[in-house]
C-alpha cells in the first residue's frame, strides 16, 4: 500500500486516529458549533466519540455518520432520489467503476452511496476529489475517512502523467483487489451548460493502470429536476465570457458545495446505463486513437438514453426556441412554475455588469440540454 499513500482512504487501523484529529481540529469544531450551537464543546465531542463506537471501517462510519445526513438531505432538500439498475444485469458480487456526469461537487458520490446501500449492494463507491477542494485539513481528514482518493490539480504535464498513472493503478487496484466500487465523473469538473460528453482522457487514465475490462464500467446518468447551483454556474460562464483568465476562488468552491448540498432539487433520479463489457470487444479492433474516442462517444449514449427528463427540461427547450414542439409534455401549471423558478434564480446572481438575456440564456440551455440529447441519440437510433 505504501505506494498509494499519498492518495488513498484511510485504512480500518486508521479510522480512530483519524476522528480523533478530526475532534481536535479547531475549523471542525466551529462547523460542529454552528449546527449544534447549544451544546457545549465537551458534550458535543462526547456524543460523536459515543455514535463512532464500533466503527472500524470507513464503509461502518459512512453508514453511522453519513448515510443519515444524507437521508436527511434527500427528505428536506429533494422530492425524492430514486434508482435503477435493471440493465446492469446479474451483479453476481462484481465491483464496478461508476462514470457518470457531474452534477454536484459533493453529492453525485453520496447519493449513490445511500442507492447502493438500499439496493443490496455489498459495498459504496470510493471517489475521486480533486485536492483543490481540500480546503482546510479537516476536509481532507473527513473524505479520506469517507472513502476517498485524491486528485491532484494544477500539476505541469510531466507531473500530471505521473499523477494520472497512480491514480490509474490505484483504481485497478481498488476493483480487483480490495474489492471496492468506484465513482468518478466523466470530464474534470461539471459541465456549465449540461451537456454531458465524456473526456476520452478520461479513459485514457483508467487504461494505464491495467485492462479497462477488469473494472467492470457501468455508465451511470444523474438526473436533477432542479439545479441549485443553476445560477452559479451562469454567472460564471458570463464571468469567463467577460475575462477570459478568470478563476474561481476557494470561496467560490465552498459556495458552490454548500448551495448544492443545501438548495432544492426537485426529483432526482440515478440510471444504471449497460456495462461497458458488454460491447467492449466490438470496438478493439479499432487504433487506439480511435478506439478511446469511440469509447467515449458510446458511454456518451448510454449516458444520454439514462436521462430522467422533467417538463422543465422540456419548457427550457420551447423557450429558447420561441415555439411550443415540446408542449406536450408540460401544462401551463408547469410553465408558470418554471418561470417563477427561473426568475427567483435569476435574482440571486450578483454582477456589476449584469446580462440579463445571456444568463436567462445560458441557464435555459442547462435544462434544454439534457432532452437534445436524448432526442440526438432516439433519432440516431430510428436512422442508423
């Protein structure tokens, strides 16, 4: 293991050691303060040290500590996460590498750690964070206990090939031979706009560590009826349009994690897409140029036909086109709601300069996205 030290979740033997400096650590502590401002210090450490008796693992801490918040967000800040598996198949005790596009920072990995747990499933998923949201140490401390790995950021290529390389032969690792699940998202970072295309790099870093067939990937689509972080995300893109060097702050990643886990999301749905082994072969024929960008373009449409689409998805589309194709599919209940919705979202972006039709825009075309895409991949199909 001494190799993948400077990455990896902490070990059972290390999971006292670990909560213990999480208790000790004075950020952590004013984050407990302020959700539990009545308790005193010394309670307070007193009851967490009681709920962690008897974990030994990190899969034993994320059912005590995590699968309950979790819950609590899925009930008070969703109306509903629901899950299907049903074209994966027999499991047959497999592990599995879950690719799915990017929705929230923290939650795509968390709500499908609950989803595997209600499922049957023997175990979570470990997951890949990038170490520019490890802000402050405790951060680190928490995810490491809560299965996972780290991703290094900001590197020269040089550094960014050794880095991928490790990460690659850690995640063949994790699959095969501590027989773990294992999530990462598509493309580094979210897709602004929600369309949601696979980066063959992506591929291509889970090929150096070994062969992709081991680690049994399954395409997984997330599906939000609401996007919190919808705002957010606009007005970073009219940010990016208006410099094209900006950068977001730490703040900017805090704000982002914090509107995601706490804003509403209306429902929310997680769709098992086929195994990647079940077409596999048909493509090794191809160079290997070719071959990773085929791979990506078919996790791409499994990835799209797995989309649970709402009759905002279906509004957004008819607005930005100025007609009415999709009214089928929405009452003007819908359309009221929506637009009430997108007005409130649009209030809460705070610009010197602000440009009302490019982020009324750009946010429309987050939730028109994901239905082009579907319709893409339905019309591909009835004319191949």
């Amino acid at each position: 293991m001494n190799e993948f030290d400077g990455i990896r979740p902490y070990e059972p033997e290390e999971m006292k050691e670990a909560f213990e400096g999480l208790l000790c650590d004075r950020h952590f502590n004013a984050v407990m303060k302020g959700l539990a401002p009545w308790l005193p210090k010394w309670l307070r450490n007193g009851l967490l040290r009681l709920a962690f008796t008897g974990v030994k693992t990190p899969l034993d801490f994320q059912k005590r500590f995590m699968k309950p918040v979790v819950n609590y967000i899925i009930r008070k800040h969703t109306d509903g996460c629901t899950f299907d598996d049903k074209e994966m198949g027999e499991t047959n005790g497999k592990r599995f590498a879950f690719i799915s596009n990017h929705r929230d920072i923290v939650l795509d990995s968390a709500f499908l750690d609950v989803m595997l747990v209600d499922n049957g499933y023997p175990t979570t998923v470990e997951i890949g964070i990038g170490d520019n949201l490890l802000i402050y140490p405790w951060i680190k401390r928490l995810v490491r206990m809560n299965k996972a790995f780290t991703v290094r950021r900001g590197l020269s290529p040089k550094e960014m090939l050794a880095s991928s390389q490790l990460m690659s032969r850690y995640i063949h690792y994790a699959v095969t031979q501590k027989r773990e699940n294992i999530w990462i998202a598509q493309r580094e970072g979210r897709a602004k706009d929600s369309n949601d295309r696979t980066h063959d790099a992506v591929l291509k870093m889970l090929a150096m560590g070994g062969q992709l067939g081991e680690l049994n990937i399954v395409p997984l689509t997330i599906s939000y009826e609401f996007d919190p972080c919808d705002y957010l995300k606009a007005q970073e893109m009219q940010q990016k349009r208006d410099n094209p060097a900006f950068k977001k702050s730490k703040q900017d990643d805090l704000d982002n994690m914090r509107t995601g886990i706490f804003g509403y999301k209306g429902r929310v749905h997680y769709h098992c897409g086929t195994p990647v082994n079940c077409w596999l072969a048909e493509l090794e024929s191809l160079p290997r140029h070719e071959f990773f960008a085929e791979l990506a373009k078919r996790m791409d449409v499994e990835i799209f036909k797995g989309y649970r689409l709402y009759p905002c998805n279906y509004i957004a589309a008819d607005l930005l086109d100025g007609g009415n194709e999709q009214a089928s599919h929405y009452t003007e209940a819908d359309k009221r709601r929506f637009e009430q919705y997108l007005t409130g979202q649009m209030a809460k972006i705070s610009l010197p300069q602000k440009d009302e039709p490019f982020l009324r825009q750009c946010i429309l075309t987050m939730y028109a996205n994901p239905l082009r895409n579907k319709l893409e991949v339905s019309e591909a199909k009835q004319n191949p």
